[in-house]
C-alpha cells in the first residue's frame, strides 16, 4: 500500500497508475464502505464518453468526499487526481447542471482539490475542535494535511492556463492550500494572481473567495466588488458544497448562481 508519509515530500507524485495499483483500497472506506470501487471511478475521469466522465466526477465527489466529509480513501484520489491533470485528455468536457461551474474536466478536478484542501485549514481544525473533533485526532485528514504541498505544486502549475475557466479554478485552489506552512512562502506570487484574475472574474464565487484571501492575508482588497445585492439570489438554494471556503455557513444570499 502507497505510504502517504513516503509521498508528501516535495517533486514526490506518484504516477496515477502507481497510486491505484499500490494503494489497498479495499481496506481503505468512502461514504458508503470499502472503497475498493473507487479505481474503476478514477479511471472512468478519463474515459472517452462523456457521460461517463460527468458520472465519475459525481463519484468522487459525493462517495469519496460526500458532503465534504474526509474519508480514507480522499487522500490517495487526491494524489491520483492531481497527477492526472497533465493528461490531455482532462481538457474533454463534462455536463452541467445547474449548480455547475463552468469549465472543463481539468477545471473540475481542480474544483475538487480545492473542496478537499478547504476541509483540512486552521479554520476547519478551529471550528472542529470547537465541536470535540481536531483534525489532528482524525487520521483521513492528517493523511490530506500530508500531501498538501503536492497538490499545491499540481495546482500551482495551471495558474497562468490559457483557459481561463482552469486558471481561476487553480488560483482558488491554491489558497487553501496555502495554508500549510510549507507552500506558505508562494503567498506573495499568488497575491497579484488573486488580486487580478479572481477579483475580475465573472463568477461572483471567485471574487468573493479574492477578498476572502486578500484580507486573510493582509492584503489590499480594495476595488474587488463581491456581492453587488445579496438578495437576488439565497445560498439556501444551493447545495451544501457551494461555499467550501466557508466551512460551516450555512445562511446569507448571494447575487446569482452560476448561469
């Protein structure tokens, strides 16, 4: 079984093959038991069909982080998925509903490092300590903590994409990460990247999550617009997912959804 010990050192991912035939998924659990289905739902991330993509894209996020709850087997799809983010083939696209960001599968993936990455932030570990749960007291997300600054560099690496649709979804992506004091030190490159493609985007998430970090960090978010009228639109109709860099709210309006 793949030592998530022996990965977390920098320049160290895996090759995706080697993370699914070294890791011992069947004694690792997802939402619903043993994970030992979650292979064939990595794999099918790249199939050729559409709509099999979409349908593992949805695997992942609602068996293998259902309700962004942290699992044992997150932390080795998490290193599978952010070796497979060079294969061309993550530039196919995927459907869309309602609640979707738009972007293609590269875009996605990168979406779901960064809901993984925003459970295991100090103000994750504050808030689960304040209910009786630190992370440190739970191995699915000391195991996550681990392999941070591999996902940072993979998500790091996409923040000057020419899509921009995968270009912001990696900036976001790279903030919570941000939080691990090993990649701490790339804050001052991501600064005008936050500032200037995230503050400007179309997606009023985006913009949002550009303040947030901005004035997490100290930084000028001065000039950024959030939410023009925060009654058009209510997060209470959006899925729970919707705000991963607000652990624990659960109320406020917003002013659209994504389309």
């Amino acid at each position: 079984m793949t030592d998530v010990h022996e990965l977390s050192s920098p320049g160290a991912l895996p090759d995706p093959q080697e993370t699914l035939t070294r890791t011992n998924w069947a004694e690792l659990n997802h939402a619903y038991g043993p994970a030992e289905d979650v292979p064939k739902m990595l794999v099918a991330l790249l199939d050729a069909n559409q709509a099999v993509r979409t349908k593992a894209l949805a695997d992942i996020h609602h068996v293998v982080h259902h309700q962004n709850t942290l699992y044992e087997a997150t932390a080795p799809t998490a290193l599978y998925v952010a070796a497979i983010l060079s294969d061309p083939r993550t530039t196919c696209s995927v459907d869309k509903d309602r609640w979707s960001f738009p972007g293609n599968m590269r875009a996605e993936l990168l979406g779901w490092i960064n809901s993984v990455a925003n459970d295991v932030t100090e103000v994750a570990n504050t808030i689960g300590s304040e209910h009786g749960f630190p992370l440190d007291d739970y191995p699915p997300a000391v195991a996550v903590r681990e392999i941070r600054p591999l996902l940072f560099s993979a998500a790091f690496a996409y923040t000057d994409d020419n899509d921009h649709h995968v270009r912001e979804a990696a900036i976001a992506a790279c903030i919570p990460l941000l939080n691990d004091a090993r990649v701490r030190h790339h804050q001052g490159t991501l600064t005008p990247l936050v500032r200037q493609v995230l503050g400007s985007s179309e997606m009023w998430q985006h913009r949002e999550r550009a303040i947030d970090a901005l004035d997490s960090w100290g930084e000028d978010s001065s000039g950024l617009e959030g939410q023009r009228n925060p009654f058009l639109f209510c997060d209470s109709d959006l899925p729970p997912d919707a705000f991963p860099w607000r652990t624990g709210s659960s109320t406020g309006c917003s002013e659209e959804p994504p389309f």
